[in-house]
C-alpha cells in the first residue's frame, strides 16, 4: 500500500505501521528474550523474520520492518558490540589508527539479513510492504566515537569538521551502503535511513559536514531503484536542513511540530511520515483518538501521508493500546 501509494497510485486510507513495532512491549518478543540475546535474534534468519512478522499479524499493519539494528554495520566493521540492552561498543576510537584499523564488510557479512528477508517475503500477505533500514552514516559514527549509548553524544559534537571525523563517516558511508546493498539484492523496495542523532551538530555543520555523506547513501539507495524514507529528529532547523537532500521520496518526522508546518517548511513535495508521540500510546483511549484527530487533520493538505510514531514504541505501552490505535487510525483514515 505505500509502496503504490508512493508510486501515485490513490489509496482508500491512510497506511499505518509503526517504528519498533517488534519489541519489548510484546508478550512473545519479552519470551524469546528470555532464550536468546538481541544479537541472536537480529542474527538467526528464522527468529528475525517470525519476530518481524508478529506485529503485523497481531495488530494488522500495513507494513513490516526488518527486525535487525543499525549498529550490526559496526560489527562488521570489526568492532565488539554488545546490547545490555542499550547498545555499548569496543574499543572506543580516539585517533587515525582507529578509524584505519576499521574493516568496510563486505555482502557476505550480512548474509543473515538476506535469509531472514527472504523468509519474510515468503510469508507476508501480497498488499504489505517490507520495510528495510540502515542508520544514516551521521547517527551510526555518532554511537561509534560514543562507545555505544548517549543522549548528547559530546564524543562526535568534538570531532566535527575534523580529520578524524571526516575519514570516520567516509568508512561508515561505505558500509552501510554495503548493508543497504545486500537487502536491496534480497528483494527490499522501500528503505529508511535513521537519522535519529542528526540535530544534534546544528543546522549550519549537518549541512557542510554531513549532509554530502547523507546524500550519498541516498544516492547509492535511489540507483537501486528503492523509495527512501528518511527520519530525523530536530524540528523546524532541521527540517529546513535536511529538505536540500535530493531524492528522498517521504521525511519522517519527530512529534515536535505538526505535520502541515514541516511540509511548509519542507516546501509541499514530500510525503511525510509520523508523528504521534510515543509516549500517547501509554496514555486513554480519548487522548489518543484526539492526538490521532489532529495528525489526520495537519496532514490533510499533503502530498501523502503515512500514519507512524515520532519516534519508537516504547516498552510500557500496553498491547492493547497498540490494537485500538492501528484499528482507529485506519478507520479515520480512510478517504
Ligand atoms: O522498528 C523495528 O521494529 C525494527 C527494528 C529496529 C530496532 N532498532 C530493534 C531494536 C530498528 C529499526 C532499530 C533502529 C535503531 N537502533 C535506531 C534508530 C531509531 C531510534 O530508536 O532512534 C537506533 C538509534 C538504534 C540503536 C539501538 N538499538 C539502541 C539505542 C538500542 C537500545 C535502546 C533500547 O530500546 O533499549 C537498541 C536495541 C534495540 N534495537 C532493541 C530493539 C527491539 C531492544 C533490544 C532488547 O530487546 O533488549
């Protein structure tokens, strides 16, 4: 439905799927949890594909996202990596010979992520699409001079417009090119890059500094004929920033402002994505039809509109939430 949607195609409603919709607030993710590691779920062709299918068997999105993260490219790079559960890297880069000693994976590293797209292709009814992602080069070489986890990543707001910087989101560039590549050989149309950390060098630096690698990930995802999503974090700053990105076909955005002002700022050519607030689904049902009303309203103007989170669901929120949110937004989405 997005994918036609995308294409020009008119659809009867608005589609709706969303960010970490695989994950801890369910029953079944929590139970495999107890067997195996995050690792050997994201690594294990048939736990990823049965854990991506899940949400969208039980509470009917309209689409499915590869279950996987993107900090595995990290791992292939040659660094430790480990979830406990927020992600922690070793060893912690600091010089030339550190970003040097970095490995650019080769497809073969990421075989698991073929098989378990493959499998989830064999099981996914016609009219949902599969999503697949990548961190944008920005957010993923953020959590590798952090050494994992951070809310204000001072480790790459220091090295910025520095050498190290600059040879650092070269390899990272690469490889997650590498990772977009083996799942658009597997069969992925539709892709989106997490630009999650983005606002956090400022408009001015994301545009001199990181938007030219940003734009080559794109540029490697548009020449394999994919439809890029694209989330960022940062409000109307950022917004303005990030519209220079050529070819990206929908931005999704954070729940700081609504829609029809990003789409202004944006320009009016974009599909958007978004943009309730996670945290609404752990609240009532009447707060949630009237955060709901609203998004569906501020998005009424745009070009497209794809129903999703800010961000990602959080691990409190209530299945049962989730089950009256996708049921009521696709029946006051509809056209
Ligand atoms: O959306 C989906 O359902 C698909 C799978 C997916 C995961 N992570 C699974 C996951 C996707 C698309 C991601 C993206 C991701 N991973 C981002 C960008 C989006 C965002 O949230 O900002 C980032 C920054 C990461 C890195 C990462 N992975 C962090 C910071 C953490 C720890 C935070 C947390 O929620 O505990 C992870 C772990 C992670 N990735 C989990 C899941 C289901 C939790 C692991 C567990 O079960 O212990």
């Amino acid at each position: 439905m997005i994918i036609r949607m995308l294409n020009g195609k008119k659809t009867s409603r608005t589609p709706v799927w969303f960010m970490r919709q695989a994950g801890r607030y369910m029953a079944e993710y929590r139970a495999l949890k107890e067997k195996y590691t995050f690792l050997q779920l994201c690594s294990t062709p048939e736990l990823a594909a049965r854990i991506t299918l899940l949400p969208v068997k039980k509470f009917g999105f309209d689409a499915a996202i590869l279950f996987s993260d993107i900090l595995l490219p990290v791992k292939a790079m040659g660094l430790d990596l480990d979830y406990q559960p927020g992600p922690r890297i070793t060893p912690r880069i600091t010089d030339m010979d550190g970003v040097e000693r970095l490995r650019v994976p080769g497809p073969e590293e990421f075989g698991f992520v073929g098989c378990a797209i493959s499998g989830i292709f064999a099981e996914l009814p016609g009219e949902k699409d599969l999503i697949g992602f990548a961190g944008a080069p920005f957010t993923v070489a953020a959590y590798i001079l952090e050494g994992g986890s951070g809310t204000d990543f001072p480790m790459i707001k220091n090295a910025a417009g520095s050498p190290l910087f600059f040879a650092l989101m070269e390899k990272v560039t690469q490889a997650v090119i590498q990772y977009m590549n083996v799942q658009a050989d597997a069969g992925i149309k539709l892709f989106q890059f997490f630009d999650t950390w983005a606002g956090l060098i400022g408009a001015g630096r994301y545009a001199t500094d990181v938007l030219p690698y940003t734009q080559r990930a794109v540029d490697a995802a548009k020449s394999r004929g994919l439809k890029v999503i694209y989330f960022f974090k940062g409000g109307a700053g950022m917004a303005q920033a990030v519209s220079r990105l050529k070819g990206v076909d929908v931005f999704s955005v954070d729940s700081t402002l609504p829609l029809g002002e990003i789409d202004g700022i944006t320009g009016g050519r974009y599909v958007m994505q978004g943009n309730l607030a996670p945290e609404i689904l752990t609240m009532d049902r009447d707060l949630i039809i009237e955060k709901v009303d609203a998004i569906l309203k501020s998005a009424e103007g745009l070009k497209g509109h794809i129903f999703n989170l800010g961000h990602g669901v959080l691990p409190a929120t209530p299945e049962a939430n989730v089950a009256f949110a996708v049921e009521y937004i696709k029946r006051a989405g509809e056209k």
